[in-house]
C-alpha cells in the first residue's frame, strides 16, 4: 500500500510538470501556426498528412510529379511541416499525459474527466489541420483551427491547476464560488473577441480599416455586415489572401475594435467589482494589464500596416489574454468569498471546479 502510494505521488509530480510543459507547449504551437499563416505557407503542402505524399518536404521533381499544378515552394512547405510535426508532437504529450493518469483515474480528486477532454479537444485539433488544408484556408474551419488551439492551452493550464492542488493535498474541502452572470459575460465577451481575430484574419482583413480611431478617415464607414459575416462561404475556392470585397472586410474589422471595446468595459466591470479582494486583485490586475498590452499591439499593427513580427505579437498577446483570464477565473473560484457566498465542497464536487 505505501509502495503504490509513492508510485501515486511520483506520478502526480510528473503529472504536474507535464501538464504545465503542455501549457507552454500548446502556446508554442499555436504561435508556429500563426506564424505559417502570416507567411502564407498555410497551403504549402497541398495534401494532408504528408507533403506532396511523403513524410517529408521532397524535392521539387517529386513534387511536381504527385502536384502537378502546385509547385513547390520548399521554404513555406518546410514551414508548414514543422508546424504539423509540433502539432503531432502536441498529441503525444496529451497521451503521454493520460497513460500516467490511467492509474489515478479511480481516484475521486483526480481530474480524469478533464484529461478525457483534453483527448478529445487534441482529435479535434487534428481534424481542424487536415480540414484546414484541404478546405482551402475556409476561413471558417482557419477561426476555428485558431479556437481550438487557445482551448487546449486552456484545458492544459486548468488541468495544471487542478493538479497542483490534488499533490498538494488541497482537493478536498476548499470554498468554491459559483460562476456568476458577470463573469460569464466578460469570458463570452473574450471568446468572442478572439472569434473575430481569428475571423479578421482568415479573411485577411487586418489593414481594411486604415487609422486609429477612426476607419478609413470615417467614423463609421462604408460595411457590408451581411458578406462579412456569411458563414456559409463557398466551399472550394481558395482563400490564401481572402475572397471577400473591401466594404465586407471592413466590416469584420470594425466588427474585432467594437469586440476589444467591449472587452474592456466587461474586464473593468470586474476589477471594479472585485477590488476589494485582496486576493483576488493581482490576478485580476494581470488580465487588465494584458489586456492594454494587447489593445497597444493591435493599435500598433493598424498603424505600422501590419509588420510580421507585430502581427505575430498579436497572437502571442491573445493567448497571454487567455491564459490570464483562465488564471484569475481559477483563483477566483478557489479564493474566500465575502461572508454568507462561500461554501466548503466535498471531494466529489470538486470535479466540477
């Protein structure tokens, strides 16, 4: 019994590393990803899951022969297979992850439910990879590629979480909060936010609106909301540089500062209604100042005509955003609320947290 107890704890310890290796791990790919996009090496592989048919970008006789009428770029099809390889590299970590639970998962504190839907959450990744390049660069299958990305960084950083407190001990009677109305419209606020950056780039539509803050020398501009917006785009053409019109793009774009607006205005709500925690405060205080940090690269990227490095910045900023918030919801839930909106849990119910 002490030697299975011990094995126990090894692997929690283990455990805890590798999913918070994960976390990193997941940015770093979503991160390699932005970047295969912006250099529009998103379809330098024209098949799925090799390159041109083999594991490996071949040379440009070969690849001619499989695609004859995609010529082959090596750098942007090199590109695209490191970031398939990182990708791949992702799920086995997952695996990896849910062999060393396989043997805690009986265990009432352990979060086996949250390993299981990491599984799921990295399957659906890949279908979004393989869709992602034999749709064409559909943006909507590219926004959710992008989603899907941020909420296994999400699920990797919670399980982390959840880890750290089962090794600690601290699983079993801690004063959970339920979720409230404000704190639900400040994360839809954000993944919705994150929804329209994901769907002004897929539809490249970064640079529709020139200046800061006005679009175009207009306050409000010419748009075509009803184009910008329609998701039943045209399967089959190919979406490298986007498809849609300007008044369509500038839309979308218009659409992603009114989203950051009311970002903001939901992330201050909550500074100013929670500002009296002190436990809360710094948590909350990181998600603010993320936040800015992420509207002043946006502004930046408008006004400099969206540089690859700035653009790339940008994302680095929306998982720091993500990350944040998952962070101050998590310590929100698990801090001491005022008297009479705290309760004490069991075991059972901290699967729930």
């Amino acid at each position: 019994m002490m030697q299975a107890s011990r094995v126990g704890r090894r692997r929690l310890t283990w455990l805890v590393g590798l999913s918070l290796a994960g976390t990193l791990f997941t940015a770093t790919v979503v991160l390699v990803g932005a970047w295969t996009r912006l250099v529009d090496a998103g379809l330098g592989c024209p098949d799925w899951p090799g390159c041109y048919g083999a594991l490996l970008v071949p040379d440009a006789a070969s690849a001619l022969m499989h695609s004859p009428d995609t010529p082959l770029e090596a750098a942007k099809a090199w590109m695209e297979m490191l970031h398939r390889y990182l990708a791949t590299s992702l799920g086995l970590l997952v695996i990896v992850v849910l062999l060393l639970g396989w043997s805690l998962r009986h265990r009432r504190d352990y979060p086996w439910g949250l390993s299981l839907a990491l599984l799921v959450m990295i399957l659906l990744q890949g279908a979004f990879g393989a869709f992602t390049v034999t749709l064409k660069l559909w943006p909507q299958v590219v926004t959710l590629h992008l989603l899907g990305g941020l909420g296994v960084m999400v699920l990797f950083l919670w399980l982390h979480l959840r880890l750290r407190r089962v090794a600690m001990g601290a699983a079993r009677s801690v004063p959970v909060r339920r979720w409230s109305p404000l704190w639900g419209l400040v994360l839809g606020l954000l993944l919705l936010q994150l929804a329209l950056g994901g769907w002004t780039s897929s539809n490249y539509a970064g640079l529709a609106c020139q200046g800061i803050p006005a679009c175009n020398g207009q306050w409000w501009p010419a748009v075509d909301w009803s184009e910008g917006f329609n998701l039943g785009q045209t399967v089959g053409p190919n979406y490298l540089h986007g498809q849609l019109h300007a008044e369509a793009r500038t839309a979308i774009h218009l659409a992603h500062r009114l989203g950051a607006l009311a970002l903001g205005l939901g992330l201050l709500a909550l500074a100013i209604r929670y500002r009296r925690e002190p436990a809360l405060r710094p948590w909350l205080g990181l998600l603010v100042g993320v936040y800015g940090v992420q509207l002043g690269l946006g502004i930046a990227n408008v006004l400099l005509w969206l540089p690859l490095w700035l653009a790339l910045l940008h994302t680095a900023g929306a998982a720091g955003l993500v990350a944040a918030a998952t962070l101050a919801s998590w310590h929100w839930r698990i801090s001491t609320a005022p008297v009479g909106g705290s309760r004490h849990v069991t075991t059972e119910e901290w699967g729930h947290v």
